[in-house]
C-alpha cells in the first residue's frame, strides 16, 4: 500500500496484556498489508516481546519500578518522550494504545512535532489520584481520532467526555488457536492434576476488573455439586495497576473457603505464549466473569479453539455473544455464575452445542479486517495533515 502514510504504533509494556495483544496483533497484520508501520514498547530490549514477531519494532528501556503507580507513570511517559522525539521525524502519524503512550505522543505533539495522534481507547480505567485521572482524561480529549473497540465504549465515551469516537472491531488469529485433532493434553493436564477433573480456565489474572472473588466463591460452591470437584486454572499475572490488596483478599478468602491453591486452583502466572494455545486446548471451558472489558480478545481465543465460555453479561460481550454461543450471567452474582459453570460440567450434550458455536463466532473477526479498516483511517487522517501543512 504504497499510499499508506508511516504509522509509529504505541503500547506501553511487551506483556501479554490485551492492549498489548491488540497492538502486536495489528501491527502484524498492517506489516502484511504493506503498510509502514512499526511498534514500539516500553520493556527490556533483552528480553523482547512476549513472542516473535515479523513486524518492525523497536523496544525502548523500560525505567526502573517507582514506589506509586503515579511516579511510574509519569517516568514512562518521560522515557517515552526522550525516545520517541529521536524516531518521531519518521513518521507520518502516531497510533497509541493506551494512556501512557498517548500523554508522551500529544506531549511532543504539542511541543512542536505536529504529528497528529490517533488514539484507541480499550476501557476507562478507575485511576483514583488527580493527576492520572486528568493523564486520562486528556489521552481521550485531546487526540486527533479516537477509537474504540466496541459500540458500548463509543457510548460511554460521548456520554462521559463528549468525544465521539470509531468503533474499529478487534480481531482473533482462528487458525492458530483452532481446536487441534492430534492435540494430547494428558500431560499437561497431569501437571496441575486435573487429569480425571473438569478444568475450568480463565486468563487474566486475579484482579477486580476479572471478577475474580466472585469466581473463587463460585468454584468453592462447585465442590458441593461435583464429585471430583473441579479445577480451575488462571492464566496472567501482570497487571499495570498494582491489586496487592484485592490479590491478599482473594487468597485469604480461599483459605477461609479451603479452597487449596495447588490443589483447587493452579496459579500458572503469564505463560509463553505457544503455551498459552495449549492450555485453550487443554481445558474443558473457559470462565470469563469481567465486570469491565474493552472487549475481550481472551474470549474470541477461547471461542476459536472451541471451548465452551461462560462470561458476566455485559455490554460489550452482547455485542458478538448470543445465548447460544456462549452463557452469559449477571456479572457479580455468584450464584449464577456457580450455576452455570455446573451445567457447562455435568451437560455434555450443552458443553457440546457451545463448543461448536465458537469457531463460528471467532471467525467473524479477523485482524486483516481490522488491519483494513486502520489503514483507511490511517490514510485520512494523515491526509487531513497534509492539507493542514503550509503549502498543503
């Protein structure tokens, strides 16, 4: 796409979060297209991305862990300026994925550079200090274009902040996250002792947002109705914020529950990520109960690989979920969610129908699509740019 303007595309870590995901994943897919574009995050150089790639990137020195998230914040979005005012003359645009990017990216905007800054906004996050809710707050006003990734984020976008944004649909990799016919999970099972156990996955980690409380509690119930209890295991561990004390309420309510970690839970932490493909194949359904999500791209992967999902039933999971695709249950109600995991467990003709649906659904979002419809965007903006130069 010889017409397509250089993008320099944002994220603010290397870790297998979904902004970050989402970044890789479309980078990948606009670099396939032709588009100019190359990603730069925040991270050890050393250690690389969280998997190979074949898009041009660049990783920059991560500064070293501050004591509060605000000085953390606010040191990466120092790095991010000396570093990007270096790369930035060779450039047409920016595309940032987050907050932290964003504020450097409209800093040296504004400073001079004139670059136009286009800006993807995943979720609000619930920053509680004046000045990251103003760093917020001004990453969603002040770009150039925002996007979002779901109808229900355009909405709370015009609602909250007056900003009328694009909706610009995630994407999923289904063949690589399809259900393999050959694939044995008996060892991987065995490793955390699910063997003879249905296993209940999820990914994201233990944090407020995942719903994770209400998940234990759940699980906890499920031993009363199934014989063997189940198992569940999490996925994630990195987190932008920091949830230690939600994370010591998590573990100290499963030791009340005597719910045993090793033994009802397997804590797997990040996971590399041709591991990650395993355990989606391994598992016998995926449990997503969020009470926030941009989207989630961890649902369109469980449904690609064809694992029955059970999620909260929030606005943004209506958008691509029907009830026959997927369980939906009130979000923070536990009993509901305990209820709907045990039938997904003891159902097999159910369990059978959702799997089914999955692919289906997953196969509807594509990252060339999105990657299409990005580089369209990319094309006007830059051009309206242009014509803002003088001589233009």
């Amino acid at each position: 796409m010889t017409d397509s303007p250089r993008v320099a595309l944002l994220t603010y870590s290397t870790r297998p979060r979904g902004g970050v995901v989402h970044s890789l994943c479309l980078a990948e897919a606009l670099h396939r297209m032709g588009v100019p574009v190359h990603l730069f995050a925040l991270g050890d150089p050393r250690v690389g991305l969280f998997r190979p790639t074949t898009a041009p990137h660049t990783i920059f020195e991560a500064p070293p862990p501050a004591e509060t998230l605000e000085e953390r914040v606010f040191a990466m979005v120092d790095t991010l300026m000396q570093r990007l005012a270096e790369v930035l003359p060779g450039f047409d645009l920016v595309h940032a994925e987050d907050c932290v990017v964003a504020r450097a990216a409209l800093d040296l905007r504004d400073a001079g550079f004139g670059i136009p800054v286009i800006r993807t906004v995943h979720h609000v996050d619930d920053f509680t200090t004046r000045a990251l809710v103003e760093c917020q707050r001004r990453s969603i006003v002040a770009p150039d274009q925002v996007l979002v990734v779901s109808e229900y984020w355009k909405d709370v976008l015009e609602r909250d902040f007056g900003v009328r944004a694009t909706v610009v649909l995630n994407g999923v990799d289904a063949n690589r996250f399809r259900r393999r016919a050959d694939f044995d999970g008996t060892a991987l099972r065995a490793s955390i002792g699910a063997n003879g156990r249905f296993l209940f996955l999820t990914v994201g980690g233990v944090e407020p947002r995942k719903g994770s409380l209400e998940l234990l509690e759940a699980l906890a119930r499920l031993r009363e109705l199934l014989d063997p209890p189940p198992l569940l295991a999490v996925v994630g561990a990195h987190a932008f914020q920091d949830h230690a004390e939600y994370r010591d309420r998590f573990f100290g309510r499963a030791r009340a529950l005597r719910v045993e970690i090793g033994r009802d839970i397997a804590m797997l932490g990040t996971v590399p990520d041709d591991d990650l493909v395993d355990w989606y194949q391994a598992a016998d359904a995926f449990v997503f109960p969020s009470v926030k999500e941009g989207w989630g791209l961890a649902v369109l992967e469980a449904l690609a690989a064809g694992l029955p999902v059970i999620t909260s039933d929030i606005p943004v999971f209506r958008e691509y979920l029907t009830e026959d695709e997927g369980v939906l249950v009130e979000a923070g109600n536990v009993d509901a969610l305990a209820e709907a995991m045990g039938r997904v467990a003891r159902d097999h003709r159910f369990r059978a129908s959702l799997a089914a649906a999955g692919p289906g659904v997953a196969s509807r979002y594509t990252w060339e699509a999105s990657a299409r419809a990005h580089a369209e965007l990319y094309r006007e903006l830059a051009s309206v740019g242009r014509a803002d130069q003088p001589g233009g």
